[in-house]
C-alpha cells in the first residue's frame, strides 16, 4: 500500500496520470480479479466493514470508533478487525496498550484499542476468530473493502468531500483501490464526510448504482481551548490538510504547518526541528491523534516532543442522528439473512 501519495494524485489527471495509465490497468484488473474471486469466508457474528475508494485518510478511524459506540449501545459486545498496517507483527495478535506500541501493530488499532477490544491480522478470518474467542459479537472491520478474506454484512465505504477520488485514476496513476465500478458494486453504502463537492461525481455513480449516500462531519472536542491560540501543527496522515483546516476552524492561528507521509516514524532531526522551531515563534505544538499514538513511549527528542504536544481530537457527527444505529441494525439484518441461508442450504444438504 502506497503510503505518501504523489501530489498530483488530488488534481486533474495531467500526463503522469495518463502516462501511467497502462499499469493503472493492468493493477485495477488485479484488483477486479481480487475482489471478485477473494474466498471471504463467513464468521459466526455479524461483520461491518468500514472502508474507502482511495489510499489515504478519508475519516475511517472516526467512523469505526463511532459506529462501535452504537454497536455498544445496542446491547452488543462489538470488536474491531484491523491488518495493522504500519506495524511489524505478522500474527495474529490482541491488541495490548500496554505492551504494543504503533512499530508493532500500526497507530490506528492502538485508538480502536482503547475503547474496544481490537485484532491485527493480516489473515483477517483468522483474526476475525480470535475476536468470537475474546466473547466478541459484533466485527468492525477497519478497512479491507478491496481484499478481506472475511465475509462482511455491510460495508461502509467513507469519501471525503474535499478531495473525492483525486484524478480518479487507479494506483499508480491515481489514489484509486480498484475500479469505480466493481468497488460500487459491492459497496453498501456511501458516507460522505466534511463540506465540499469534490465527491460530487462518486455520489453520481452511486446514484447510477442505486447506492444510498449520506453525509456527516468531523467535529473537534473541546474547540473552545484552541481559540485564539498560536500554534505550529504537523501530521504524519493521509490527509493533512483535512487537520490544518479542523484547526482552523476552532479559531486557532495556525502560524506553521508540517506535512509528512502517511504513518510516517518520526526521528530525532525531526522532532527536534519542532520543538525548536515552536520554541523559537513561541507556538503550542498541535497534531493529531495518529500521530500521538506513534509518538507514545518514544525516547530522546521524540519522546520530548510528545510530552510537548498537544492533541486535536475529533468526532464523527452524522447529519442525521439515527443513521449510526441504522448501519447497526442493517448489518445485523444481513447477518441472520445470511445464517438463514446457510442453515437453508444445509437442510438441502441433508435432504431435510
């Protein structure tokens, strides 16, 4: 997976989108042939899946933590499933706050982790069983749209509205997981997060596709304590500019911006040319979650600049309240459709 994505990605398609266009094909059909003979396996637990068209940050994390509260509330004991991209373990593995840091289970299910029970797998289904084992009986899947070899109920597919699907190219010409169309065809539902048209033509598809879409934002918690503050932010996430402009937004001055690659491990020369340039303007370091979780039991200069840091945090806030317990509820309904006919099929088996 492609963790810094080239500039051009988000803009018009110009000659090194169409000059990359021949393995655009030849990856969009690998990814087609992916999807479409992928064994997704079922589990005994309904399974949604929340995931986007794109690499890069699209406001996943927010809406799984967001939707596992209401899983909550509905009186399940939800868990999330997660490959733990960015981390070295290559097993399965439960996360612990504890004793894993983000070098080994990735900085996002070190967030899932702290509010509900979170595996990393790269073999998902495996995965997916040490969750039931855990007395798990509600899977959110963060993310394996294009490629889980588990079956999901429901799958969530997150756009962000200021930037869509980029010049809408497949990798490597473009931020595109695989085609448009064969992504459409086996998404749920659409959800798009933030203000803006750049989601404009995906809505469109969707609507061709017959796919509902609905809308939501990301709120900052406590906003009322960045106001009038000056501050030199940096993040390490698939879409910065997304965080410089939440900051923003809270009446923040945002004097100095920082931008570094998707899950990037930040060194001693890096944090030290923060500390030292906040330092130097008199400016309170501001990043986000993300990034914390991968600053978190640092040492030497990056461990100082954690300690230095501060945290915008944000929440997902559906434009309509009771959608969240609608995907709740429409995952559960697939779910014993499923089993009923699985347990249809069994009786043929045996004649019944």
């Amino acid at each position: 997976m492609v963790s810094e994505a080239p500039p051009f990605w988000w803009s018009k398609a110009d000659w090194r989108a169409w000059s990359l266009y021949p393995a655009s094909l030849v990856y969009g059909a690998v990814a087609r042939s992916r999807m479409e003979n992928a064994p997704r396996r079922e589990v005994a637990a309904p399974v949604l899946c929340v995931g986007n068209f794109t690499v890069g940050g699209a406001g996943k994390t927010p809406t799984a933590l967001s939707l596992c509260g209401e899983a909550a509330k509905a009186g399940f004991s939800p868990g999330f499933l997660s490959r733990g991209y960015g981390g070295s373990l290559r097993s399965v593995a439960m996360v612990d706050r504890q004793r894993h840091h983000a070098a080994d289970v990735g900085d996002e299910p070190l967030l899932l982790a702290e509010i509900a029970p979170t595996v990393v797998s790269p073999d998902r289904y495996a995965g997916a069983q040490k969750l039931l084992g855990e007395g798990v009986d509600f899977i959110i899947m963060d993310d394996g749209f294009q490629s889980a070899s588990v079956h999901f109920d429901y799958a969530l597919l997150v756009v962000d509205a200021l930037r869509g699907i980029g010049n809408g190219h497949v990798i490597p010409g473009g931020p595109v997981r695989a085609p448009m169309l064969d992504q459409m065809r086996n998404a749920s539902a659409l959800l798009i997060i933030g203000d803006g048209t750049a989601a404009d033509p995906v809505i469109r598809i969707a609507g061709r596709a017959a796919k509902p879409v609905y809308s939501a934002r990301l709120a900052v918690r406590k906003s009322r304590s960045f106001r009038g503050k000056r501050v030199l932010a940096y993040a390490a996430i698939g879409n910065p500019e997304k965080f410089f402009n939440s900051l923003r937004g809270t009446g923040a001055h945002v004097v100095a911006e920082r931008s570094f690659g998707d899950h990037h491990k930040f060194g001693e020369e890096e944090a030290t040319e923060l500390i030292d340039a906040a330092a130097k303007h008199n400016l309170e370091l501001i990043t986000t979650s993300k990034d914390m979780a991968r600053l978190r039991d640092a040492r030497g200069k990056v461990a100082e600049l954690a300690e230095k840091s501060r945290v915008l945090e944000v929440q997902l806030r559906l434009d309509q309240p009771h959608l969240a317990r609608s995907f709740i509820d429409r995952t559960v309904q697939s779910f014993r459709k499923r089993q009923l006919a699985a347990a249809q099929k069994l009786n043929r088996i045996k004649g019944v």
